[in-house]
C-alpha cells in the first residue's frame, strides 16, 4: 500500500476518537479509516468546504470539531476572516514552511525581512517558524513602514525578503529613491512572493532580471499551510504531508489530469485532521501518481464562485487572463456566457490596444481561449475603451438573462 494511505489510516484512526467532525464524516461515507487503502476509498468521504467549516465552528465552538489534541498541544490559535479559527497544533514542520524555503535556495545564515503580518492571521509567525527551522535570521518586520523596512535591509545586510510582490517592489524603489544603486547596494538574493493574478511570472522574471536575484513562491492556505511550493519544475510540487485532489466543484469527484477543478486536500498531520478540504481555488494537475492524486499542480486559476460552466466545462478567470497575456493588443476582455436559445453561446469581448488589427486579435484570440479552455468561442466583439471595467469579472454568465 502506497505509504501516504498508510499514514493517512494512522493518523484518522485516532482522530475519530478524538475529533467528532471527523468521526461523523466517516460515519456519513460509511467507512472507518483503516478501509482507505487508496484514493476510491478516500474519495467516498465528502468535501468539506471552508463554508461548512465556518458553520461548524459556530454551531460547536471553538474549532468545529476538527481538534484531535488536548488543549495544551495547541501552540497558538490564529483568526482568520469569517472568522474561521485554526488551531496551531505543536510539532515538526506542521505547517510544511520549511520544505518550501530550503527549496527557494533560503538556508543557515540568511538574515531574511518577513514582511508578513504577525498580528491573529497565521502568515507571519508560520513564515517565522519555517525560516528559522532552517537556521535562517528573521526580522519580523511585519507590514507597513516602508522608510523604516528599507533602512533595515541596507543596515542588516538582509539577504532574502518574504513579502507580497507589491510590497517587494515598493521596498525596492523606494530604495533606489534614495540614491542607491540596485542590486549592487544591496546583499538580497532571494525573493520569496506571494501570488497575483494577471502576468504574475512575467513581472517575476522582470524582478529576476533587474535585480538579479531568484524569486520563488508556494500555494498556501490559512487552514492547511503549504499545500504545494515549487521547486525549479513547472508550477508548484505537491507537499509530501499532503494528498492533493483536483475534483468537480460541484460533486467533489477526482477529475482528470488536465482538467481544472477545484483544490481538495488531505493532509497528513495529527492533531488537526482535514480530510477532503476544499480550498475553494481551481486548478489542474500537470503530472500525478499512479492512483491519480496530483504530485504537481499548475498555478491558480481563479475561485471556484468565480468560474461558469459552458457546455459543462467551467471557464475559469485564469484562461481568459491567459488569452490577453499571449494576444497583443488587447486592451481589456471579458468572456460571456449565454443561451439565446436552447444552446449555450460563448463570446470574448475586447476592448483593442491603439493600433491594433481587430480581424488578427480575434483570431488569435479565439485560437488562444481554445487551446487554454479546450472550448470554442462563438463569437468576438470588439467593444468601446472604457466598457470594461477594472473591476469587472472576466467570465460573465448571462444563460438566464
């Protein structure tokens, strides 16, 4: 039997004796932990959504359920929004920080500016905890106070920064402000980012180039911590802790390889035992193990109550922030579903860039949404600068308007 199912049976055995969320969602799928001998079995148990698990935790304060520990393993308790609470069970690596750091290049000696927050949200203490494991220096910066952050970079000699790339960059121009000359003022080799949408690795690239350091970055949740990191392939490895699924959004069954679907995740760990936990964030496996687990997962997609099912496949916004990345001269899109009649009708409205060709954008553009959806666009429209909002959603369903 594959050693993760193995574990897997370990660690739930004794949580149903303990955690009574647990036990009950055994109890509804009819299965005691011992019986999962591979992903058939681990996929009868329901998905437990984070709205499930804020319910929960209301009903049967404080965690839901969920804890499978004494009170006195707990280390800390975080707040997340909902507000959903996490309990920071004591133990080696639970939260998976180190095996993402030691593969950004981060490791003893580093002195590394942690600009995360510290303050109820688990962000900022994991980070902390994972980086010193390593034997790494921290600076709990935290957020805000730029001035200051920026003086410590220069006066510490800090040689990796934690932040958000926005944050990363204002830290970085407002030392160039200053007078300084980046990278040679400066000993940062390493940039560990957290995610946005849009071109995100292109602008990562940009920073590689500019400052002449390696950027690196994890997929991450305030319930589960690392769930995937990467590690110099493409997109983020799968953390050995955790069996990762990629399932419908509406039924929780695997969907295959290729396919995108919503992040479901076991992990491994005693003490707080999500099983079959559903992120809410949609993306696909790019390889996976024999059973058909992912052991590596392709950047985020976008929510799952952001995608819309044409023909029943889900569009999602990443394949449409896809399209107008590899077309030039879009200036904005937007993707509409409807069904005029008793079809469902897909269009890609685009505002052009000046200048461009309206009859080779919608080419490209419709060659684009079908090699990133796998589905046809029924028309183009090019509409008016401005009709597109900023805020606008990138997939629009009008099937019922």
């Amino acid at each position: 039997m594959d050693a993760r199912y193995q574990r897997l049976a370990d660690v739930y055995a004794e949580a149903v004796t303990k955690a009574s969320a647990v036990r009950d969602l055994f109890a509804r799928a009819g299965l005691n932990p011992r019986d999962i001998k591979g992903v058939e079995q681990l996929s009868k148990l329901p998905v437990t959504k984070k709205e499930a698990l804020l319910a929960l935790q209301r009903e049967n304060p404080p965690f839901g359920g969920f804890l499978a520990a004494d009170m006195s393993q707990v280390a800390r308790i975080y707040c997340s929004p909902g507000p959903i609470l996490e309990p920071a069970v004591r133990g080696e690596d639970v939260h998976g920080f180190r095996h993402a750091f030691k593969a950004s290049g981060i490791g003893p000696g580093d002195i590394v500016l942690n600009t995360w927050s510290y303050h109820m949200v688990p962000a900022g203490l994991l980070f902390d905890e994972g980086l010193q494991a390593l034997g790494a220096t921290v600076i709990p910066s935290g957020v805000g106070n730029t001035e200051l952050q920026a003086q410590l970079i220069l006066e510490l000699g800090v040689t990796a920064i934690c932040a958000s790339t926005g944050f990363f960059v204002a830290l970085a121009e407002h030392i160039e402000s200053t007078g300084k000359k980046l990278p040679e003022d400066w000993k940062v080799k390493v940039a560990f980012l957290g995610g946005e949408f849009g071109d995100w690795m292109g602008k990562r690239r940009r920073l590689e180039e500019r400052y002449r350091l390696r950027t690196s970055s994890a997929y991450a949740t305030a319930d589960l911590g690392i769930i995937a990191f990467e590690d110099g392939g493409e997109g983020y490895l799968s953390h050995p802790d955790r069996i990762v699924q990629i399932c419908d959004p509406v039924s929780g069954q695997p969907l295959a390889a290729g396919e995108p679907g919503e992040i479901v995740v076991t992990q491994l760990h005693p003490g707080w035992p999500m099983i079959r936990f559903g992120t809410g964030d949609v993306a696909f496996a790019l390889e996976s193990f024999e059973d058909g687990t992912a052991r590596r997962i392709s950047a985020l997609q976008g929510r799952v109550g952001q995608a819309v099912k044409a023909r029943e496949i889900f569009v999602y916004p990443r394949q449409i922030e896809e399209v107008k990345i590899a077309v030039a001269g879009i200036q904005a899109i937007q993707c509409v579903v409807s069904r005029p009649a008793s079809r469902e009708e897909i269009a890609l409205e685009v505002e052009l860039a000046p200048g461009a060709d309206a009859e080779q954008v919608g080419g490209a553009a419709r060659e684009a949404f079908q090699r990133f959806s796998r589905l046809r666009a029924d028309h183009f429209r090019v509409v008016a600068a401005g009709s597109i909002k900023p805020e606008a959603p990138l997939v629009v369903d009008r099937k019922d308007v």
